[in-house]
C-alpha cells in the first residue's frame, strides 16, 4: 500500500470490517494496537488481511456514510454551544457580581404647612412598597416664622430635605432651593402637566424650582340665603353688577348703622385678604404693583375705597373682621382664596354658600390673583435625588386623587388640583370650581396676605395698608400711592427682583 492510501487510512475512521475466517474484533489503527501492549508481529498477517479486503472493494468510501460531514456539523455544533455556554456565562456572572447593589437606607425629613401627617402617612406607605428603603419622616410646622426657621435650619444643615413654600417665595429662598433634575421631570413635561401660572411662578433662567400639588387662588363666595332674600337671581359677574347689586343688599338701621352689608371692600382693618383684593383690582385696571404710582393704581385705589366712603359707607370700621361677618351672615359677598371656606363651614356648616370667579370689567380679559403653596428640594439635602423622586411620585394623577380623597374625610374638600389634566373633576364643584375656572388667569403678586413670611408680601402688603389709611385721613389716591411705591422699590430691590 502506497504512502496516501496509508495516510488516508491513518486519518480516515475505519468501521470494523468483519473477516470470515477473523473471530475476533480487528483493531481500528495502529496507534490501538500499541495502546494494547501488542507487537507489529503479533498482528502483521490480520493487518495484511484487512487491507486486502479494503482494497478489493473499490466502492467502500462510495458507499460508505458520510462520515466527514457529520462530524464536520457535530464539530461547528459544539463550538456553538460552548459559545453560548460562554456568552450565557459572562452574563450571569456579571449580573451577580457587576450589578446594582442593594440600596442602602434613605432616610428624608419632610416640612409641610397644612396637611395633617395622617394623610401622608397613607401616601408614604404607598411609595414605600416600592421603595422600601426609603424612609420619610413627615412633621407639620407651625407657619409663624416658618421662613425663617427653614432658611435658618438648612444654612446649618439641619433643614428639611423637602418642604413647602408659597409660590411668591422664591426670591426670598433661593439660597436653598434646588432646580428639578432633568432624569425626574423635563421642561416639556412640566409645561404640559401644570398650569401657566405655574410656569411662570417657578421658572428661574431654564429651570423649574418645585413641583406643585395645588392651585388656589382669589374667589367671590356668596351667601345663597341673603341674595335670594334681596330678589337677586344670580350673583355678578363684572364689577358694574356688583355695585348695582350691593344697595340692594346692605340693610341699615335708623341711625345708618350697618346690620347688613352688600360686600366687604375698602378698608384695611377689618378686611381680610385686603392687599390680595387692592393687587386684583390694580391688575385688572391694568396697573403692576411695581407702579403704584401710575393712573390705572389710582384708578383701582378709589374703586376700592367708594365701598367704605360717604355717603353710601357699605362697609365700615363697626363691622367685625369681614370672615366673621360672613360666618355670622352679616355680610352677603367676600373675596377670599378658596381655602377659606373651609373656615366658614367649618364654623357654621349650615350656611349655604357658593364659590364663583371674581368680577371683572366690563369688555377687559379676566384675571385673578393666584394663592397657593408647593414642595421643594433643598440644595443642602445629601438625597437631593431621592426627595425629587418622592415629589414626582406624589404629583402623579392617583397620588393627588388619593390625597384629595383622604383630605376630604376629614374636611369639605381638598386642595384643588395642579394637574391640568384633572381639571374635569372639579369643574362643577361648588366650592372650588371657580378655581379651576380661573386656573389660566392667575397672576401672581407678592402681596399675599396671610403668607407669614415676615418678608416680601409682609413688607409690601404694610405699604398697601398704609396707602389705604392714608386716604382716609384725606390723602389723595395718587399721592398715597407714591408713597407707597417708595418702600415697595425698596422690598424690590432687597430681593433683588
């Protein structure tokens, strides 16, 4: 046999070939017969048999399997699968030893104002069964220096990691406010989540500074009882229907003492919410709490005071604070921000009352004045990203429904909802409809009352009152205003606005 046929013979596996005279099995290769200890004599002559048998049927490998091929596919199969095996290896072995790890425990202080913690101790729980290990501890604060304190704390890293702010306080907390990260809500997102006024409140260069949970704001409220009683069918919609209305409501005794006045308007002493009222009207004749000194905050000045002057006196300094005539139904109409009712009905859950938006004038774009609270993230907060997260969970469409529902176990309503989208619920509300009528036509001034700031709206709303006072003691509007405008600049230009 020539050296290829021996080679081909050497590699090629060879199938036992059973030989008529050969009882016993003949061993596959040479290499075989060595791992069997035996000698090139011992077999020579069934060596020499075999090969004459092969070489004596010229179709064998014709005829044979293909036995290259398949262990050609068996070969590429293996290989295959121990590319697998490896791919699916590297993976398991990096998600055990290359993967997140376990969070380690948060823990975030949490500053409100008005909710109870029961109602978010509800919400808490809820985020928890997510995040478990994040713990949040919730304290309601008392608001008298409530800014202080807030700014005072978190200067010594001991503030809260959230809290709440009124949405004309920026100016006065931006040393310790953070901007919303982009990964928690974006710019587009927030402008088609909330309301303008929200935008326009919030925005500071190209960042949002808090995510609200509500919207609040001026609103008339009248007593049902007493206009129907006069022989009013509806209430007034522009400030011409108001005045036509008030005589009708205002009844006197014989010596022109007030028993029952038509609308709280134009004092300062006993009208609550007075600089929110004189900001509104003062916008709506087109002036800016920036130029007191111009004809249209004059204008407003006296529209404001013909209620309490002669001969008419509407209102006057005998009548008790304008919320407790209202309680007590000596007064038939208030302005007030929609989270006053609470108060009333709470005092006196039998009176009838409605909520509508305020008057405007006759021809001119409707405004309101905007009143409402939201939470932030401090920049001193060591889990600034935890405590966004937390908002972001709270203003989600079932958190706010959750907590307006658990709110208003225990009282008339809840807050009124940020969410554009959620506007539809409230509409018809009695109460808080005239909110989200007027949603889209807040404004914002910081001459807020009862924000207890004991800075910006504090300090302008005293230069309002005094402007009001003045004009009793027979100062003119203008000059009474001038006055005021000089300290206003001054609160300005301290906040730098």
């Amino acid at each position: 046999m020539d050296d290829n046929k021996k080679n081909s013979q050497k590699n090629q596996p060879i199938e036992t070939v059973v030989v008529e005279d050969q009882p016993k099995e003949i061993p596959t290769s040479i290499d075989s017969l060595s791992e069997q200890n035996l000698v090139p004599e011992e077999v020579a002559s069934d060596v020499s048999s075999t090969e004459e048998t092969i070489s004596s049927d010229t179709n064998f490998f014709s005829k044979a399997p293909p036995v290259f091929e398949e262990n050609k596919n068996q070969a590429l199969l293996l290989i295959g699968a121990v590319i697998i095996f490896l791919i699916v290896f590297i993976f398991i072995f990096k998600l055990i030893f290359s993967g997140k790890k376990t969070p380690q425990l948060v823990t975030l202080k949490y500053w409100g104002l008005w909710e109870e913690k029961e109602v978010f101790e509800v919400l808490i729980a809820d985020y928890q069964k997510k995040y478990p290990y994040v713990k949040i501890n919730y304290q309601k604060m008392e608001p008298q220096n409530y800014r202080e304190k807030l700014i005072v704390r978190s200067r010594n890293n001991q503030g809260p990691d959230i809290f709440r702010f009124h949405n004309t306080w920026l100016p006065e907390i931006k040393e310790i406010i953070s901007p919303i990260p982009a990964s928690i809500m974006s710019n587009t997102e927030f402008e088609k989540t909330f309301y303008k006024i929200h935008q326009k409140d919030l925005k500071v260069g190209d960042k949002y500074y808090g995510l609200p949970l509500g919207i609040d704001g001026l609103v008339l409220v009248y007593n049902v009882n007493l206009l129907k009683k006069a022989g009013i069918d509806k209430p007034p919609e522009t400030w011409d229907e108001l005045s036509n209305i008030v005589p009708k409501l205002t009844v006197k005794d014989a010596s022109g003492n007030i028993i029952t006045a038509g609308v709280a308007l134009g004092l300062s002493v006993n009208v609550e919410h007075f600089s929110d009222i004189l900001s509104l009207m003062i916008y709506q004749n087109g002036g800016d709490i920036k130029n007191l000194d111009s004809e249209e905050a004059a204008g407003a000045l006296e529209s404001y005071r013909k209620f309490a002057e002669p001969p008419n006196n509407f209102w006057d300094e005998n009548m008790p604070n304008s919320l407790t005539a209202f309680i007590q139904e000596k007064v038939a109409m208030i302005f007030v921000p929609s989270w006053q009712i609470l108060t009333i009905k709470s005092v006196n859950p039998e009176i009838e009352i409605k909520a509508i938006p305020v008057p405007s004038l006759p021809g001119a774009s409707p405004v309101s004045i905007a009143n409402y609270w939201v939470e932030g993230v401090s920049k001193m907060s060591q889990n600034q990203i935890e405590a966004w997260r937390f908002l972001r969970f709270l203003i989600e469409k079932e958190s706010l429904t959750k907590m307006y529902e658990l709110t208003s176990r225990t009282r008339l309503f809840g807050e009124p909802y940020s969410r554009v989208d959620l506007a539809p619920l409230l509409i018809q509300n009695i109460y808080l409809g005239a909110v989200i009528k007027q949603a889209n036509y807040f404004v914002s001034v910081p001459a807020i009352s009862r924000t207890f700031d004991n800075g910006l709206n504090d300090e302008i709303v005293k230069y309002l009152e005094n402007a009001i006072n003045a004009t009793i003691e027979g100062v003119s509007y203008n000059e009474a205003l001038i006055t005021a405008k000089k300290g206003v600049d001054q609160v300005f230009n301290k906040y730098k606005l």
